[in-house]
C-alpha cells in the first residue's frame, strides 16, 4: 500500500509542474509507432533487407491550444521523428505557433508541411504514403524537393507561414509563403565552395517570395463522396543561383487531381506538371526519407535504398501521374494502384522514364493499429545509366500504432 502511495505521489509531483505551467493551456502528447520488414531489391545490385522506419513516420510530439474567445485559439506544434529500427537522432518535423478557428482557419507560422503534401492531393490520396511501398520517390507522383515543396516524406518548409481556409460550401483554400531574402537566410549553394549554403532553403532574390496556392471542393451525396483538388507552387531562384549555379529560371509546378468514392468503393489520381525543375533543393532532388537513407541518383550505391526516381532533371521539364483503387471490407483495405514519371531531357541530360504498379493490403486492428504490406514493382529507363538496370522489387509488411 505504501508503495502505491508513493508511486502516486510521484507522479503527481511529476505532472503538478506541466499542468501549472500549462495555466489555461491545453497540451497534447501525440505520436505514432511503425516498423517495416522491407526489402528493397534493385537489378544488378545486392538485396537490401532491414526492419526499419526509413520513411520516417514514427514520431511524437506536443499540440498546445489556448482558447481566446470568439471562437480563436492559440495554437501551435512541436514534432520529431525517429526510426526506431536504426536507432538515428530524432529528425524535426512541424514546428510552429499559430491562430486558429473553425470560423477563422488557421495561420501558422514557422516550419510546416507545404499544401502540396498535406491539403491538395500528395500523401493524402496515397493510401502507402510514409511507407517502403508509398508513391514518391517510386515515380508516378508527387516532387520529393528537399525545399519542402513537394510531398517527401520528411520534406517540411522552413521559415514560412501558412494560411488554411474555414470549409465554406465545401470549398476550402491553402495559402504557404516562403520569404527569400538572400541577405537574411544565405539560402544559397555555390558549387565551388564548400559548406556555402543550404540546399534545403529555396531562396529567392532580396524582396521576393516562394510560394504555394492550392485549393480544394469536397460534396457528398448519399453514399457518393469526391474530393476535387488543384494547385500552383512557385520556387523564385535568386540572380547567384543563375549565374553560379547553371540555374535556367524560376520552378513553377501546377497539380489536379481527385478522389471519388462510393460506399466502399474509391478512385483516386493526380498530375503534375514540372517546369524549370530546380537543382538547388527543388524537383530536381529528393529527400532522405524518399531515398530511404542516403542514395546517388536514381540507383542506390552508398549504402541508401534508392527511391529518387519522382526527381526531374535539373533545369528540366517533365510530368508525374498516378492512379488507383481501393476496396475496403470489414477492417480490410485492398489496394492497386501505379503511376508515371517523365523527366524530359535537359542539355547533355538524358531522358527518364519510370513506372510503377503497386498492391497490397492495410487492415485495421483497432482504431489506433493497423497491419500493412504488399508488393511494388518499379521500371527505369534511364539513358544516363549506360549498362545499368535500375529496376526494382519492393516487398514490405508492416505494423503501425498511434498514441
């Protein structure tokens, strides 16, 4: 009995100091768990086997709401994630403080995810999304810019603020600006000097701005439900990068795409357009999480898994599309679908084609934990690798939990 009530005391010394400090503050811990036992298996190359998280969605983290009247609140978000399998550093994720209401949107301010990775499209009608089997970096959808602009897996946008709009109608808008004051943020790389920059800021000239539109309409009718999305994402290159760096001119991407369902039944795709694919973080590279740990373009030579093939070539044009199905019974998700990547030839840079098809399954256990797995087969034509064979087998099954 005595060490029950020591146990409770402790605890309670523990959590007095969280809910004082707290005064009026609501704070959340949230977080997810996830592990895979994926094999990553290139043509030509050695298998490569391990039980990780290298999309990176194990995470935790902290949401803090203050309620101001009228219907505001203060609110903001503290996130890191980590791979439990590998044992790595925790990696930060959203970091922000904002306002926010239903009647208001919300406006954040700080590190955040981009609309095209959370609102319209991206790892949202990717039902593998954060996962050895999802889209990017497989080829057939979304840029995995290390910008953030794009939809990587662990891509966020640094320095920015964010606008998303109230649901009026089933109409709802995203806004994200990125300021790119050269003299402030030194974002950018000069290829000749070591260590000069950040490819992870985009940057632009002193007085412009980086950004992104998206917006989005939702409808339901009986049981007939669909999403209808689209969007603009601009990267502003500064004068250094062009002369410097061989950069051609400004990124510009515009995206569509929808999902329709009815009852268990759904449809979903996407396209996007690349134009000026920017090498200095923008489509023209990829993030960590995309090529599962570090890799050399499109076919894995250092140690990483290789999952780059969504990235345009730099300077380039080209396009991305997926497609795909789900059926759902009972807990049981069934799952096909595949996709496209074209990046279009760019001075002494051929050519790419990529292509992919995917199935697989995700049954639910509980409300919080969920089983996943399938199979990904990826082609790459790729006229840069002379005498390589960067065709890929994917398998992956898989265990997620949320707190």
């Amino acid at each position: 009995m005595k060490k029950r009530l020591i146990s409770l005391a402790v605890a309670g010394v523990l959590a007095a100091p969280m809910v004082a400090s707290a005064d009026g503050t609501h704070v959340t811990i949230f977080g997810r768990l996830q592990a895979e036992y994926a094999t990553v298996d290139v043509d030509g190359f050695n298998a490569q086997t391990a039980i990780v998280d290298d999309a990176l969605q194990s995470r935790w983290g902290l949401q803090v709401a203050e309620d101001l009247g009228m219907g505001l609140q203060a609110i903001g978000r503290v996130e890191f994630s980590f791979n439990p399998g590998a044992g790595s550093n925790q990696t930060a994720r959203e970091q922000w403080v904002g306002l926010g209401g239903e009647q208001w949107g919300e406006l954040k301010f700080g590190r955040v995810q981009s609309p095209f990775k959370d609102f319209a499209g991206g790892q949202s009608i990717d039902p593998f999304a954060y996962t050895s089997l999802h889209a990017t970096g497989s080829g057939g959808l979304m840029v995995s810019s290390q910008n953030g602009y794009g939809a990587g897996d662990n891509s966020f946008v640094n320095s920015a603020v964010r606008f998303d709009s109230p649901v009026v109608e089933g109409f709802a808008l995203s806004a994200l600006l990125m300021p790119g004051d050269a003299d402030k943020r030194d974002p950018v790389l000069n290829p000749f000097v070591s260590g000069s920059g950040n490819p992870a800021n985009a940057g632009g000239e002193n007085g412009e701005w980086d950004f992104q539109v998206a917006g989005k309409y939702s409808a339901q009718i009986n049981e007939f439900n669909f999403d209808i999305f689209g969007g603009y994402s601009r990267d502003n290159v500064s004068k250094f990068q062009k002369s410097f760096g061989g950069v051609k001119d400004d990124e510009e991407i515009w995206r569509g795409g929808a999902l329709a369902g009815f009852a268990d039944f759904r449809l979903r795709g996407q396209f996007e357009w690349v134009n000026n694919a920017n090498p200095f973080g923008g489509a023209a590279t990829c993030t960590d999480a995309a090529a599962f740990g570090s890799a050399v373009g499109p076919v894995s030579l250092d140690g990483g898994r290789g999952q780059c093939n969504s990235a345009m070539n730099a300077n380039g044009d080209g396009y991305l599309w997926m497609a795909g199905a789900d059926y759902t019974i009972g807990n049981t998700m069934l799952i096909a679908q595949g996709g496209m990547t074209k990046a279009k030839s760019e001075g002494f840079i051929a050519k790419r084609n990529v292509e992919n098809i995917t199935v697989g399954v995700i049954h639910n256990l509980s409300r919080r934990s969920s089983l996943f797995g399938g199979y990904q087969r990826v082609w790459v034509k790729d006229r840069n690798l002379v005498g390589v064979d960067a065709d890929r087998n994917v398998y992956s099954v898989g265990l997620r939990h949320d707190f």
